[in-house]
C-alpha cells in the first residue's frame, strides 16, 4: 500500500491575482486549452505557473475534467462567470477558499491546518512541527523539504508578503482579502476569526446545509468542531458561530433550539448553490 503523501502540484506558486477569472474565460471558450503549444502566450505567464494555474482551477472546483485533456467550467466556475467574472466579490473567494479545504485529497495541507491544527499564533516551525505530527500519527509518508514549500505556499495563499502591503500587488493572492491568517512580527502567524463585514451569512448556511447533509438538523457542536465544518472552514468560534445562526434564524432559514442542552439547528429551507447566488448577486430578467 502506498501511504505517500502527494504535495506539490501548485509548483510552489500560490493563486495570483488575475490567474482564476483568466482561467475560467479560457476553459469557456476551450475546453482543450490545456493542450494548446502556445500556453504561455494565452495566459501571459511561465510555463509552470500555467501548471500551477491549472492546478488551483481543479482543487477550487472551479473546473473539471470532462474528457481526457478536455475541461469544463463545474457549477461554481459557471456562476461565477456569469455573476462575477473578474471575481471581484469577496463572497465569491470564500466558495472558492471552502473547496481548496475540502479537497483533501489535491490540498490535504491546506485541509490540515483548517481541519487539524488547533494553533492560534504559531511560527512558520511551529505549523510544520504539527502538521507532520498529524501525517506520522497516520502513517503518511512525506518529504519534509516539500512539506515546508507545501507550508510557505499555504501561508502565502492567507498572508501579504509584499513588503508595500499592497493588495493590488500582481504576487498577493486574492484570498489575503479574507483575513483568515495575519502575518505579526518576523514568522509569527496568528489564525483570525473571520469579520462579519466579510462573510455572507449566506456563505455560512451554505457550508451548514452542506454539512448536514441530506438531514435537516444538525447539532451545534458539530457545526463547531467537525472536520470541513462551518467553525473550521470558515474560522468561527462559539459566540461568531451562533451570532450567525441567530442571524439566519432572523433570515427565516434556520430554527434553533437551545433548550434543555439539545443545542439543535433545523434547516427550514435548502437553496441550491444557483439560488444562493442569485440572491446574493440580484436575480437577473
């Protein structure tokens, strides 16, 4: 049995700015660009960022394979081309962060420090002395000179390494926007709960409705402290957690019931990933 960690498929490049919203126009208009010779002229960068780029259009769910070599936009690349297509809304980096968690087979890093590593402020050591605790207790073979590129590209996915702090910067990800990871003094990192002026309670009931599943309730503690769950993925504590459940409680989608230590949500309604969208974009005629 193989138990060998795959790391690496993004070249050691995090998303850059411009990189998915170009993707996803390309694959639009061909679903075999990925075998095109002339790949960098098409996008305008170096060959393995074409690669890199390829990479995060799949772990993001933004595309997937249709045929062999052939590609398609997937539901989300399909909305947000249409609603958002220079993916310019902050409401759309949070789907695209919440299916390159997910993804643990092509991101399992990324699911990892999400899902498995219960640090606040932490150093750059600190993150990788945990992580390969994580892949030794499950027998996971790994190179450690990887891992720590793996790690470097994770950070840079969260944090502004431009010494200007310009957001606009061509080499900032454009999940800094999120504000999950602040980079403090030196390689001191802190995990930040995310700001309400940022996330979309409908982003929130979208990750719940999810990880419900087909049920129509779900314990609070599991939206809490489950792996891919609302409290993980979104990087939400206790009081945020239920300050958003309030919240869709007030929207009509949720009922709560906190009496007699039950800690219950029931889902009222279930829009689908389209209708969530729409409601966030404005229906079009």
């Amino acid at each position: 049995m193989n138990n060998k960690v795959k790391l690496k498929g993004h070249e050691s490049f995090s998303i850059r700015e411009g990189w998915l919203a170009k993707g996803i126009f390309e694959v639009s208009k061909n679903p075999k660009i990925f075998s095109e010779k002339n790949l960098t002229d098409i996008f305008g960068i170096g060959t393995n960022m074409v690669k890199s780029l390829k990479y995060w259009l799949i772990v993001s769910n933004l595309i997937i394979e249709d045929k062999k070599n052939s590609y398609v936009l997937s539901e989300l690349g399909k909305l947000i081309k249409d609603k958002d297509p220079y993916i310019e809304d902050i409401f759309s980096l949070y789907f695209i962060h919440i299916y390159i968690v997910q993804n643990e087979e092509r991101a399992l890093i990324w699911n990892l420090f999400f899902n498995k590593c219960n640090l606040t402020e932490f150093t750059k050591i600190d993150l990788q002395a945990r992580i390969e605790y994580i892949l030794k207790s499950n027998n996971l073979e790994y190179n450690a000179k990887i891992l720590n590129d793996e790690i470097s590209a994770l950070l840079k996915t969260y944090t502004n390494e431009q010494k200007n702090d310009t957001p606009e910067n061509n080499f900032t990800c454009p999940l800094v926007e999120l504000k999950l990871i602040k980079k403090l003094d030196k390689d001191i990192y802190v995990k930040e709960k995310s700001s309400m002026n940022n996330l979309d309670p409908y982003v929130v009931y979208w990750v719940l409705i999810n990880q419900a599943k087909e049920k129509d309730s779900i314990n609070i503690e599991e939206l809490l402290r489950a792996d891919n769950s609302v409290g993980k993925l979104l990087n939400l504590d206790k009081i945020l957690l239920n300050d958003y459940l309030d919240i869709l409680k007030r929207m009509g989608l949720i009922t709560l019931n906190r009496t007699a230590g039950l800690n219950m949500v029931y889902i009222n309604k279930k829009y689908s990933l389209k209708e969530i969208f729409e409601i966030h974009f404005g229906k079009e005629n």
